[in-house]
C-alpha cells in the first residue's frame, strides 16, 4: 500500500518540532525514506509541503535543510496568534456546532478536575486539544490551517512554562467557552485576546539567533503509523 505524502509529512515535521532533525541539519531523501519505512516519492513531496510551510528550505549544493527561523520570526509567530486566535473564537461563536459544544465541554470539565488536583503533564494536551476544537470549529478551512501551522512552529521554538495557577488558567477556557456556547462572538474574541496576552510570558525561546544545535538526525527505521489512514 502506498503511503500517503500526508502522513509522511506529518511524521517528518512531528520529529522537526521534537528535535530530532536539527535546525539547520540535511534532511536527505533517502535517509528519510529509510528511517520512515516508505519510498523517496512521498518524502519528496512531504519535504516540498514542509518548505511550504517554512520547516524546511532548499539550499544550494546542499538540498533540503531543516529551516533556522530567528529570535524576530520567533516573537512575530507569538504575535499572529494574538491576532488568529481571537478571530477564531468570534467565529466558533458563530458556526460552531452542537458537536463541537460537546467536545469542548468535555475538555473543559476534565481539565478543571485535573487542575484542581494539581495539574499534570496531560493539562498541556488537553489544553492543545481544546484549541485545535476551537479553531476548527470556526468553520474556516484556511483559518484552521493557519491556526494548527502556528501550533506546530509554536511548539517547535518555544518550550512552554506550565501555567502558575492552572486553576484559573482552566477557569478563561471555560469563560471562552461560556461565550462561543451564548453565540457571543465579541465576548469570545475578548477573552481569548486577554488568555492569549496572559500565556505569552509562560514561552521560552529554545534557541538564539546563530546558535547551532549539535543533534544529530537518528537513522534508525521509523515506519509510518499508518492506522490514521483508516480515519
């Protein structure tokens, strides 16, 4: 079976975020194709999609390199999920669905048990989780995109301090949610602005400008988990 381009880039931009392929490190086709258990044609067009997405850029007599984005693109990303997230909300508030209600209602409630009883490392994820449901339920196909890709190099160039009063961190998104559920579109955009304001000191730059990592890319066969295909 062929595996989706999809899923390898998926794979290959999940090990960048992690680390694993250095910033500034080759990424060579057939090294990747080895390590993800699939052929060159699907890491070839997952490489093209992550240059497209700024993980990845094509040097001269070197190919493709795992992107060195700088302290400035850094902050510039912090800066336009101030601006999406906000929107996003407003927009749930409007085109959001019973389902999507259900989900975040859920996350919402476990995550404010979870933090009442002292947090966790799951809070993270659940907390992604909640915003992957709210940006998707915006309804906007082209905003969600935007949306996850700002996760995705958030998580990549910042380590992420838990929140000091996870508490009343779990207590915004459930504001947040109150308003999208009330099809308050201005109240959610508010209170995502000031939640998103109040976690941006909590980011710490992994890197400085002209800093180089010493990892190494791992050679080891990686296949693709391909179950996801069947979803």
């Amino acid at each position: 079976m062929r595996i989706p381009a999809h899923s390898v880039c998926t794979a290959i931009r999940d090990d960048i975020v992690a680390g694993v392929h250095a910033r500034g490190g080759r990424l060579t086709e057939e090294i990747l194709a080895r390590r993800y258990g699939v052929s060159r044609v699907p890491v070839r067009e997952a490489l093209r999609t992550l240059e497209a997405e700024g993980f990845v850029v094509t040097r001269r007599h070197a190919g493709a390199c795992v992107a060195e984005p700088t302290e400035q693109e850094a902050a510039d990303l912090l800066e336009s999920r101030t601006l999406l997230e906000p929107l996003g909300a407003a927009r749930a508030a409007r085109r959001r669905t019973d389902a999507h209600l259900k989900v975040l209602r859920g996350l919402v409630r476990l995550g404010q048990e979870r933090a009442r009883q002292g947090g966790g490392e799951d809070l993270r994820s659940l907390g992604g989780w909640f915003h992957e449901t709210l940006a998707q339920a915006a309804g906007s196909p082209s905003l969600t995109a935007l949306l996850t890709q700002l996760r995705h190099k958030i998580a990549w160039m910042y380590d992420v301090d838990a929140p000091a009063g996870p508490v009343e961190y779990w207590a915004e998104h459930g504001a947040i949610l109150d308003a999208v559920a009330r099809g308050d579109g201005e109240r959610a955009r508010a209170l995502m602005a000031l939640h998103a304001e109040r976690s941006a000191p909590g980011h710490r730059l992994r890197f400085t400008s002209g800093a180089e990592r010493t990892e190494r890319v791992r050679n080891s066969q990686r296949p693709v988990n391909t179950a996801s295909l069947r979803h």
